[in-house]
C-alpha cells in the first residue's frame, strides 16, 4: 500500500512543470535571430518582457540606439512620420533581478540612471563583454535571456549602420540615411530605420535553456540569487508536496496498526 501511494506520488510530481523557458525571436528589417530567456532564475523580468509581447508593444517600434563595440538597444520609441521619435508608453517598472553577467551575446534591461528598479519596456544587446561596467552600475543590469546560433551577425549588422542624433537620442542606427540629412533633420521614411517588425514566441516548452551556460554576476556586492517564479511550479513546491503525502500516507497506515 504503502508502495503504490509513493509510485502515485512521484508521477504526479513528474508530470508537475519545474520550470519553463521560452526561445522567442526578433524579427527585424535587418534579419530575424532568436533568443534563448532565462525563465526559471529571473522570472520577473521575462514575465514582464512576455507581457509587452503579448500586448504587441514591440511590434514596428524602432531599434533607437547603437553605442558601438557597447550595445544596440531597442524596445521603447516608434516613428510617427516625423522627427523625433515618439515614446511609447509603458506599464510598471519590474525589480531588478542582477543574476548574469552582461558579456557579450546577452539581453539586459535597460532602465534610468541611479534607479535599479526601474526597467519597463527597453532592452539591450552586449556587443561586447561589458561586466566590469554593467554588472556592477545602477545595481546590476538584468541579463535575461541570450541570443542563439549565429543571431549576433544580424545585431552586429546593426550595429555597423550610420548613426544619427535627433530629439536627445544618440546613436539612431540608420539606412540609405545620410550625415548630411541627419544634420539638416530631413525628414526619413520608415525604411530609413531599422525596424522591429515583431516578436514571436517559437518555443515555450520546458527547460530550453538546458544547454546553455549563463555566466553569473560575481562583481556586484550583493549578488542575489536565483529564485524561481512561483507561477512556474517550482521545484521546491513539487518536493514538498512530496513529503507531506508520504507523511500523511505513513500516518495513516501506522493509525490502523
């Protein structure tokens, strides 16, 4: 009896989700390339970059900044017809969640200077390995996710566009776009800008990221540690339900003794 209940117990807990991840990719007028989110240790943060992809926020906005050798950054401002870029608007900041390091290949939230809790809408690209600087400033950035194959050859074709100031924004990567029209502000067109088309879920099963070897933030002084999001059946959550049937199971046999 005893037997059966434990096999029943232990195939209830195999058939409980331990974590989720999601591979979703950027389809941009550059190329498409895909990215690999980190689900499971931070949880916030993908939750809340699911949600403005769910709300299409992403959708024909503008990849408005490059900083080379540094970052490509995206997320928060489409083109209306005219100059500057327009805002778009955002839901609530997220916490932070500084669990990775920013080395090359990642996504990290962006977010306001001197507030680390502070990330909406925005995200970056490393170009580089930028730990030394972005793992520690502003209380670490959020790396969340990573981009798979050979999808930085897309970002770094970005990246090597002409840049244009306009509006307080530094660094708008640019096409068939000159310094001459940057600097008279003629007014571009759509294909001028590098343009996030959408971003799609490709795959939302189980543990995608079990081949991938994020690297750990070890600079920041505080280093927080990973914690599962509840919604995502956690393993601590499956183990203890374990226990407390196996210890339920055992006081009832011993009762009837």
């Amino acid at each position: 009896m005893l037997k059966k209940l434990l096999c029943t117990t232990l195939l209830f807990v195999s058939l409980t989700p331990l974590v989720e991840a999601t591979i979703v990719e950027f389809q941009t007028s550059q190329g498409n390339f895909q990215v690999n989110l980190f689900d499971q240790t931070t949880p916030k943060t993908v939750e809340n970059f699911l949600q403005y992809i769910d709300e299409q926020h992403y959708t024909n906005s503008v990849v408005h900044r490059v900083s080379p050798d540094f970052v490509v950054q995206g997320g928060g401002f489409t083109f209306e017809g005219l100059w500057p870029l327009a805002r778009i608007a955002t839901n609530a900041a997220v916490i932070n969640e500084p669990i990775y390091s920013n080395v090359k290949g990642t996504i990290a939230m962006a977010k306001s200077r001197n507030s680390p809790n502070s990330a909406t809408d925005q995200w970056f690209f490393n170009l580089a390995n930028n730990a030394s600087n972005l793992d520690v400033q502003n209380g670490g950035f959020t790396v969340f996710g990573q981009v798979m194959g050979d999808g930085m050859t897309v970002v770094e074709k970005i990246a090597g566009l002409d840049l244009c100031d306009n509006g307080g924004l530094i660094g708008i990567p640019m096409t068939d776009y000159s310094s001459q029209n940057c600097t008279d502000e003629t007014t571009p067109g759509l294909e001028n800008f590098v343009i996030l088309n959408q971003i799609i879920i490709i795959d939302s099963s189980e543990v995608t990221d079990a081949n991938l070897t994020p690297v750990k933030n070890t600079l920041i002084t505080t280093p927080t540690e990973p914690t599962p999001d509840n919604s995502s059946g956690g393993g601590s959550f499956a183990w203890l339900t374990i226990f407390m049937l196996f210890s339920l199971s055992v006081r009832r046999l011993v009762a009837k003794k």
